[in-house]
C-alpha cells in the first residue's frame, strides 16, 4: 500500500485507470481526513490524506452564546 499527501484525482497510481473505488475514510482531527482507495483493474490500494486550512470551531464557542442567558446568579 503507498501512502499519499496530495488530493485524489480520480485514477489509479499503478495503471492509471478511472475504477477507483473509495474503500474506507477515517477523520484523523478536524482538519485531515485520510482515504483508502482500491483500483478494480489492478487491485492496487492507496492512501490520501486531505487536510483543510479552514479554522476550526471549538464546543465552548458554539455553546456559550446559546447557553450563558440562561444561567440565574
């Protein structure tokens, strides 16, 4: 199995065919999400790694705005 960093397009490493079929994803964190990929012709699997640069959101700042109204001192 090869592992990879670059974003998928859509062919196989080893023949280059189009029959990819995506095996498995797993989220590593927010930002990256890993995939196993599997060619049907070769049978050659693979891994990518895509990983975002978005900002991500933590629990508190999603909650604290809903939740500190209600709180009676």
């Amino acid at each position: 199995m090869t592992s990879i960093t670059k974003a998928h397009d859509g062919t196989c490493l080893q023949c280059g065919s189009r029959l990819i079929n995506l095996e498995w994803e797993e989220h590593l964190n927010p930002r990256e999400v890993q995939h196993l990929w599997k060619c049907l012709e070769c049978r050659k699997e693979f891994v990518t790694l895509d990983a975002s640069e978005e900002e991500t959101v933590t629990n508190a700042e999603i909650i604290e705005p809903f939740f500190t109204s209600l709180v009676v001192e």
